[in-house]
C-alpha cells in the first residue's frame, strides 16, 4: 500500500494522476484475485465509515458495505432524510462531526448544482478522506469500475474505439456525472472516444474543453456527433445511456417534449449489428429495460454489465483501503 495515499479525498479523478489511477486499479485486481480465492483481506480492521445518501442506491450502497466489512471495517449507513441535515445542519459541521466520530465519509448527492458543492465543503472541513458516491458532475467510484472492467476484457487500451452515447429513458431525470467521468477519464488511456447524444442533451462546455486536452495530452481522441449511426459503427465498446438535460433546462421534470421526440435513440439489435463483430455492451445499472435498450442486448453474450457492477465491489475497497489506510 502507498501511503501517499492516507488521508486523499475521492471526488474527481481529474484530481489524481493516470500514475494514481493505475495503482488504484492494481489494487483493485489484488483484491479481486483475493476474493476469488476465498483470502480475507482485513486492511481496515474496526474502522468506520459514514456511506451518506441523498438518493436511492443498490450497487454503490452494497460495494461500500459490503467492501468496508471484507477490509475488516464496519460501514454506517445514513439516509439524509433522517439526519439533522433535513432540518438544516451545515455541511460543515456534518463533516466535522463525523470525521471525529470515524476513518472516513463517502457521500451520494445528485442534485444539480448542489451535489458536487457540497462534498467540496465537506472536504474543507473534515480531517478524514471524503469520497464521492456520485454528484451532479462526477461519478469516479463508476469511472474506476468501467476502466477496471474495460481493461479486463480489451488488454490494451490505445486506439479502441469506445461511444458513449445518450439513450431514451423515462424513469427519472438521470445526473450527468456517468458520461461526463467516462469523457474526461477514457481519453486519458488512449482511446478513441465517441459522445454521442441529441441536441439539448449537451455536456458542459468545459467538460469538452477538458477532455480534448487529455486526449491531446495522452494520445487519444474525442469526437463529438448528432448522429446515433454514427457512434455505433465499427465501435469496439457502446455504453448507451441516459442522462438529463441539465445544462440547458434545469426543471426537474421527468417527461418533456424533448425527451419524447428522441424515442429512437436506443440500442437494438440492428445498432449492435454495425458495430464491430465483437462489440462489448457496458452500462452502470439500472438500465431502464425497452428504452434504453433491449433485453436481447442486455442479456446478450455481448453485455458485460454484471462484471462491471461486480467491478464496483474491489475497486471501492481499494479506494478504501489506500486513502483510509495506505500505510
């Protein structure tokens, strides 16, 4: 374990070096190669840590409780709604507080323009490692796990052609941060990437501004396109999922006019059939199943979705591990 570590927050990966991410994925496949063979790894023996939740969650919640308990911790799960936060208490002197009370705080706030402010103030004030569960802006725990699960099955990563491409969804107004983290991390491998979407479901300027000055900087591409087609063909991996309009209509609505007129943008058969022979299908779950795509894809021997939500399990234990301990 480094112990450069000890103490880091995890909120943006932008923040931490292709050399950092590639010790945390080392770590990662440690752990993963320990679970299989049934080894226990107690690294964090009697240490707390505080999963805070704005919003719903199965795999992040249960990689996070699950994880603590296999490093020998203990995890203490809080719903905010029935926390002092719901009658106002700061952000501050939650993080304080806590911060005293255990070794680390892990934190899901999606709201936009909010979310990512919040765990930014967290951090101001706490004395132990926060780490972002997902906010309005990033999603790096997803990030970790989707590298992690790429690299498994691809090797090496220059010059594969990977579309991340919005798709039709209903079920809520999805936060940006899984193609924004996705944009901004992929190019940093050599990857030729492809962001896809329909007009009005754009990505924040400097989200583009940034991730073309990482594929310039690491030798990868960015391309964007208006054109589902496009993004699908001769792909070696399609993520195609949904996200909100956020950037330019901040209602919370659901259901709009817009939305509706993109019911074609999803993933059949017939899109999977332009891309490469062996295309690999990825989505971080849940996939809202007859919109975003269908079940032949996701069930399909194409779809890796379930190694990469099992991904989410080893690679939050060596966040874990190497910013909670990491001696």
């Amino acid at each position: 374990m480094q112990g450069i570590f000890r103490g880091r927050h995890f909120i943006d990966l932008e923040e931490w070096t292709k050399e950092e991410i590639d010790i945390l994925l080392d770590v990662s496949n440690y752990f993963k190669k320990k679970f299989k063979l049934g080894v226990a790894t107690p690294y964090l023996s009697y240490q707390t840590i505080f999963l805070m939740f704005f919003e719903q969650s199965t795999r992040t919640r249960n990689s996070m409780e699950a994880g603590i308990a296999q490093l020998g911790g203990h995890a203490n799960y809080l719903d905010t709604s029935t926390m002092q936060i719901s009658h106002g208490e700061t952000p501050k002197d939650t993080a304080i507080i806590l911060s005293r009370f255990g070794h680390g705080i892990a934190c899901r706030n999606c709201f936009w323009e909010v979310g990512n402010k919040y765990l930014r103030e967290m951090a101001k004030w706490s004395t132990v490692p926060i780490m972002s569960l997902q906010c309005d802006l990033y999603h790096p725990m997803q990030g970790l796990a989707d590298l992690m699960t790429i690299k498994e099955k691809v090797g090496d990563l220059k010059r594969t052609k990977i579309s991340i491409i919005w798709a039709y969804a209903k079920s809520h107004k999805k936060p940006i941060s899984v193609p924004v983290t996705q944009v901004l991390l992929f190019p940093r491998y050599g990857m030729d990437v492809t962001l896809a979407y329909p007009k009005g479901y754009d990505l924040p300027e400097w989200v583009i501004n940034d991730a073309k000055k990482n594929a310039l900087k690491y030798g990868g591409t960015l391309k964007i396109t208006h054109n589902m087609e496009e993004a699908y063909r001769d792909a070696d991996i399609v993520i195609p999922k949904n996200w909100g309009s956020w950037v330019n209509n901040q209602s919370t609505e659901v259901v709009d006019s817009l939305l509706e007129s993109y019911k074609d943008w999803k993933c059949t058969e017939k899109m999977m059939s332009i891309a490469n022979k062996d295309v690999l299908y990825m989505h971080a779950l849940p996939a809202d199943r007859g919109n975003e795509v269908e079940d032949s894809v996701i069930d399909g021997s194409h779809s890796i979705v379930y190694d990469e939500a099992e991904n989410r399990l080893h690679t939050a234990k060596a966040v874990m591990a190497l910013t909670m301990g990491g001696k």
